[in-house]
C-alpha cells in the first residue's frame, strides 16, 4: 500500500479475531510510534501494552465495550506533561505529542494489516490505578491492535472546503 492508500483503508474497527499479533509486526509499529516527531523533540510519552488476560478483564472497568476486548492486544498512549515543551502563553504540547505518536502506531498498524480503533471514553483514574501508572503520567488514548473480524462502511467527512480556510 502507498501512504494515501494506508490512510483510505483506516477506520475504526470494533470487532476483532482471536488471532495473535506477530511479535515482529508489534515491533515494527512501535518503531513507527517511536520514530514520531514532537515538539522540542522531548518526547514526552510511554506506551503500554497490555496483553495480559488478566488486566484486559480488569481494564472491563475502565471502557465497558465488549467488542474492545476481543483484540489480543491493547495499547495505552500516555503524556507526561512535564517533559514536555511548553509555549510562550503555556499552552503544553504532551498530549498533541502523545496524539502524534499514536497515529504513526495506528497508521503503521494498517499497513500491517491489523485493525485499532482510537478510545479517549474511558475512566481515568481507575486506568491509571490498573495499569500502575507513576504520577505525572496521564492516559490519553487506547486502541485494540488485532485482526478486524468486521470492517464496516467509510465515516462520513466534512467536504474539504468546510474545513480549509484559504486566505
Ligand atoms: C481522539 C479520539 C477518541 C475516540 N474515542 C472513541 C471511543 O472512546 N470509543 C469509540 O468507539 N470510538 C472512539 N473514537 C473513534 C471515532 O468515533 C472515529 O474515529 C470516527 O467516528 C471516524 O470513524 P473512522 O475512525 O472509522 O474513520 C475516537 C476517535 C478519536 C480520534
């Protein structure tokens, strides 16, 4: 697949088989996560992956979808706001960061042939205490990494004029 073609064919896949995820395809895709530009170049994210049946009937608590957990894989991206760059008038750009990199995770994913789907819905604070996150670390967005069992029809878009402005 080119690059217009990988972005065409993701979309937000919620049903996944039971099928593992290749150790090598796992790793190439953090690389792409790792290989992410941020501001300043500071970096400032961790990914968990969590593929322990226990936490994932754990995380139940965290984002009651029963299609989530039928991904072998789950990947948390967080943000650490004070590694991060901050602007002149303190706007903080961990969490912009954190969104970057999980897109390179999320697009190097498809190429792979495996399905995610973005979740920002679930409950913070209890995911922080599941997954042990040490304080400063904020979750920021989960997806499920698998094999899609149902790929549905393309979202609607907003035509390009709605949202460019030229000027
Ligand atoms: C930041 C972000 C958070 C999202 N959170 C959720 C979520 O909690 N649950 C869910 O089912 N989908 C979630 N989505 C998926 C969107 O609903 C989906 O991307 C959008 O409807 C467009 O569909 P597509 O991904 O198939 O193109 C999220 C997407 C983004 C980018």
């Amino acid at each position: 697949m080119n690059f217009y073609e990988v972005i065409k064919k993701r979309c937000s896949i919620r049903s996944y088989k039971p099928n593992p995820v290749e150790e090598e395809k796992l790793n190439r895709i953090l690389e792409a996560a790792r290989m992410a530009p941020s501001a300043a170049n500071r970096q400032p994210i961790c990914f968990v992956i969590i593929k322990d049946e226990k936490t994932k009937q754990q995380l139940k608590r965290v984002y009651d979808e029963k299609w989530f957990y039928t991904a072998p894989i789950i990947v948390c991206v967080c943000s650490i706001p004070e590694k991060a760059w901050i602007r002149s008038d303190g706007r903080n750009y961990a969490d912009i960061d954190a969104a970057i990199a999980m897109d390179h995770l999320i697009l190097a994913a498809t190429e792979e042939g495996l399905a995610t789907c973005w979740v920002a819905a679930f409950k913070v604070s209890i995911l922080k205490s599941l997954l042990k996150l040490p304080p400063g670390m904020e979750p920021i967005a989960m997806t499920p990494i698998g094999y899609p069992q149902d790929i549905p029809e393309p979202t609607y878009r907003k035509p390009i004029e709605d949202i460019v402005k030229n000027i």
